[in-house]
C-alpha cells in the first residue's frame, strides 16, 4: 500500500472532514495518507470473533472494531480492535477517539502488514498502547506485545490451541475462539 498524499500537521482536520468509502480504508500514518482495500472475509471474521472473546472475558470498558483513532498530529488510524477499560486515557471524540487505548489488536495483510510492523508499531509504543497484538491469519498465529516502561516486550506468538495470558486484559484469553471461523490455514 503506497501514500495517495501528504498531509502537515496542521491539516488534520482536512483529513478528519474526508469522506469516507465503503470500499476504502483511509489511514493517516506518519502524516501521508494510506488508501487500502476493504478487509477479506477471514480477516473480518477474526475481527469480530477477537472483539466477540475480549467482550466475553472483560465485565468492563469497551471492545470497538474499526474506528478512527487519533494518537498524535500525523498519527490516526484504524485499528481493526481496540479494547479500552473503564478508566482509559482514550477519550471518545466527535471523529472517533483519542489517546492511547489499552490494547490494539491488527491483523495484517499483504497490502499493510509493513505498516502494522513499521510506523503503526512504532506509534503504538511510542504513544503508550498498553498491549498490541499482530495476527497474522496465513501463519495462524497472533505475535503479542506488551508494554515494559516506554518500549514493548514480546511475549511471544501463540496459535489457535494457546492461551495468552493478557497483561491489560488482567487474565488467560483461549485464543481459538478468535481462530475458530477461519477457512484457510496456510
């Protein structure tokens, strides 16, 4: 996935004010805005099974799937879960919300995991995400970090039969639930 433009700082709320297209995603990474296709059926599945577990486990705060995330000038995304506890820093805006979530989990794609292991990883950390989380759906794995003082730790890559023992979640997530519809497996 190629930059369609560049934007300064300043003209966040040009790109905050763009249409949105049911066809297209539209990003803001490192201030050039990233276009890229709607997600494949597994992805979408994975998307709401993960957010459907997280929901499941947490008596608290909120799961959202693919909402506009403003982390700093330059930086909003859209992740394809956050979850955020009652007491986040996150804050719903009139766009979207702002701040860093709790835990950010994107899968990735052939068009964008350079950018979810690039500039989107270093965001995440840089801003003070609490947990991320790459699933990688070819692989049927999910790589998950977690915050250590100002940089992320991995934890490691867990597969459908794994548990994960979420640091911000404060408890054991059975991965298989989030793999469970997932029709391909290579």
């Amino acid at each position: 996935m190629q930059a369609v433009a560049t934007m300064t700082s300043t003209e966040f709320d040009v790109y905050a004010r763009l249409p949105q297209n049911a066809a297209k995603r539209l990003q803001l990474i490192d201030g050039e805005v990233y276009m890229s296709a709607r997600p494949m059926p597994d992805h979408q599945r994975f998307v709401h099974d993960v957010a459907d577990l997280i929901e499941s486990l947490m008596s608290g705060g909120e799961v959202l799937e693919d909402i506009n995330l403003h982390l700093a000038e330059g930086h909003n995304y859209e992740p394809d879960v956050i979850w955020l506890a009652a007491d986040s820093a996150c804050s719903e805006t009139e766009t979207g919300f702002t701040g860093p979530p709790e835990l950010v989990v994107e899968v990735l794609s052939g068009s964008t995991a350079h950018l979810d292991k690039g500039p989107k990883f270093d965001a995440y950390e840089q801003y003070g995400v609490g947990e991320y989380w790459l699933a990688d759906l070819n692989q049927m794995l999910v790589e998950v970090y977690r915050r250590d003082g100002e940089r992320f730790l991995r934890l490691g890559a867990f597969g459908p039969a794994d548990t994960v023992e979420s640091y911000v979640l404060g408890k054991p997530v059975p991965l298989a639930a989030a793999f469970q519809r997932i029709k391909r497996s290579s």
